[in-house]
C-alpha cells in the first residue's frame, strides 16, 4: 500500500520510526533543560491519595522512601501502579461488586504483542534479508490468527511486530520490558513458512512480549481529583500497534496546554478531570480501530480472508476508478488523524472553564 501525496494530505499528518531509545534520550533531555529533578531507581509500589481535594498524595518506592506531592502523573504504562487508585474510584461509582474491566481480577486472559529487534548490520550480511534492510518499507505478512510487521526504527535496529489473535498464543510467558531479553525465541513463534521471516527471527538479537487487557475506564482521576493517569496507563491502545505513542504523547501536550492555562492552585482538579473528558472519545476511537485492524491482519481462510486479500491488491493501482477503495481502507485512519488536541483543549475550556472564571 503507497502512501500517496494525496493520501499524505488527507492524513494531516506524518508517519514517524524512532528507535525507543532516541525518543527517550530526546524527552529527557527537554526535561533536563526545564530543571525536572530525576529520580533514578525509584521503585513505586504505592499510591496513597489524600481524603479531600488538594491533599497531598504519598508515594511509596520499594526501598521505603516516601514523596510527598500535589499532583501525581501516573505515566507508568500497561502494569501502572498508579491506576490503582483510578480503578478504585471506578469501583466506588460503578458499586462495589463491579470488577474494573480489563482488570487482572475481572480478566486474566490477556492478549499477548511480540516485539523482536536486531541490528540492521547483521540482515545486511544475509543476502535473503539485505534488500529489506534498504528499504524504507514496512512489510505484513497476515496469517491465520496472527501477524507479522517488520521495518526499520532508525538507521540501524530493524523490528518485527507479531500481533495475536488466537488462542493459542495465551500461554506466551511475559518478559520484562526494562530488560533485554536474549534467550531463545519461542518455538510458537517460530512456525511460519515465509523464509525471511524465519530468518529474522532467526537472527534475532532480543525479544519482549508484552500481555495487555483490553481495558475500559471511564476516568482517568482518583475521586480527590490529584491522581491521573495518561497513556498506556490510561488507555490500553494496542502495544506496538500505530497510535499507542502517538496517544501518550497527545495526552502528554493536552495536560500541559491545560496547565498552562492556569491561574489558580483551585482549579487543578477540574484541570485533571478535563484531561479525561477531552480526551475519552478519540482514545475509545483510536481502540475500537485497533480491534478492526487486528481483525482484518489476523483472520482465519475462508470467503472473509480472500476478500480482504482482493481488496488490498487493489490498492497497488493509483487510478481514478480505485479511489473508492482507497476512500474506504484509509476511511478509520482519517478520521483518527483528524484531531487537534489544542483545539479539543481550547472547546472545553470555553465549555466548561471559563464560566466557572466568569462567575468568580
């Protein structure tokens, strides 16, 4: 699938692979420069929010040293501990019977998403890889329950993505993403007939899997309002999937842009539960076009997959009687696309903010 001048303009936006690392490096060096005191090695195993609006909250690390703090950002991702809290407060509205879906508790069958990385040197050593390790494609390779993406993140890692939809994948053991994993690729993984991917796979310098529940929250603050929660944390948009970073960080800009817009210690908690109001539609968007995605990669034989492979192939022709294919398999990614996290900012401060300035 080309994507097209045309198509580029529709999409209002760009397509961006970065290698993890050089993304990190570069928002921790913003932060150095604003002066944002690191703490390194500090474990959080506990949250404990304050009794009524702007009481401090307690954080715990696992060596028992404690922070106190106004507000806390919880940006710790698919095993946050911080959403504890928020899930505790879904509970309290929802009653106390109910189970937060997508909880470990409610739903201990989670999807698992494989990520395997190598150096781009190495494929370029082997002729059958050498000519992907040029190129600036991303390739899918879709089979029955499961597939396979790979391109390059950078100059010099090339990464393969398996997405799973059966099963049989269930019982995939979860590595920890803070450490390089360098043992030997599953043998599940492994079975696929497609030569160069089993010669990635092959040459494979590390892999993590990752388990995700499919989780739905319907706000992302503890009851006091001190506590949220923002990206993967918050959402549970596929991992490794097209938007998972693209969300993190539009949650990241709409918290500061509402912060910036401050002028009162008081209104932090409404500024806090604006981020979930502002950004609960698009994000539940965004997820129920990563299932339709995750569907059509993964689907089993039969008259359903055929029509699918039909259609793609008609999107290697430019001409002016495809464009109604085109119109509808870029359709989702349009729309999703199409949203400024500064205009939706800007709609619910007038909305909802500036009367309650207007009335002071």
């Amino acid at each position: 699938m080309v994507f097209t001048g045309e198509i580029m303009e529709s999409l209002q936006s760009q397509y961006y692979h970065i290698a993890y690392s050089d993304l990190w490096n570069h928002f921790y060096n913003l932060c150095k420069q604003c002066d944002v005191e690191f703490k390194f090695g500090f474990d959080v195993v506990e949250a404990q929010a304050g009794k009524v609006d702007l009481d401090p909250v307690t954080i715990s690390s696992s060596s028992g040293e404690e922070v106190i703090c106004d507000i806390v950002v919880g940006a710790d991702g698919n095993h946050s501990t911080i959403r504890k809290l928020v899930e505790e407060r879904e509970r309290l509205v929802l009653g106390e019977e109910s189970d937060v879906e997508g909880s470990s508790e409610s739903k201990p069958s989670l999807a698992p998403w494989i990520r395997i990385s190598l150096p781009v040197a190495r494929m370029q050593t082997d002729p059958g890889l050498a000519e992907l390790s040029r190129e600036d494609w991303w390739n899918i390779w879709m089979f029955n329950g499961v597939a396979y993406n790979c391109g390059k993140e950078g100059p010099d890692q090339y990464v393969l993505n398996i997405f799973c939809d059966h099963p049989r994948y269930a019982n995939l053991q979860e590595t920890d993403w803070s450490e390089e994993t360098t043992s030997e690729v599953p043998e599940l993984l492994k079975r696929v007939a497609e030569p160069q991917l089993q010669k990635i796979i092959e040459l494979a310098s590390s892999f993590q899997v990752t388990k995700q529940a499919s989780r739905v929250l319907h706000r992302y603050t503890d009851k006091c309002n001190q506590v949220v929660i923002i990206g993967a944390a918050a959402h549970a948009c596929m991992i490794n999937g097209t938007f998972n970073s693209a969300i993190a960080i539009e949650d990241a800009f709409t918290l500061g842009y509402l912060f910036s817009r401050m002028s009162a210690r008081n209104e932090i908690p409404y500024l806090l539960h604006g981020l979930g109001e502002i950004r609960q539609r698009h994000t539940e968007i965004v997820k129920a076009s990563d299932s339709d995605v995750l569907h059509l990669l993964c689907m089993p034989p039969g008259p359903e997959q055929e029509a699918r492979d039909a259609l793609f192939k008609q999107t290697h022709r430019e001409d002016s009687e495809n464009e109604e294919t085109l119109e509808f398999m870029w359709s989702s990614y349009i729309t999703q696309f199409d949203y400024d996290a500064k205009e939706a900012v800007e709609e619910w401060w007038l909305n909802w903010m500036k009367p309650i300035e207007n009335s002071r």
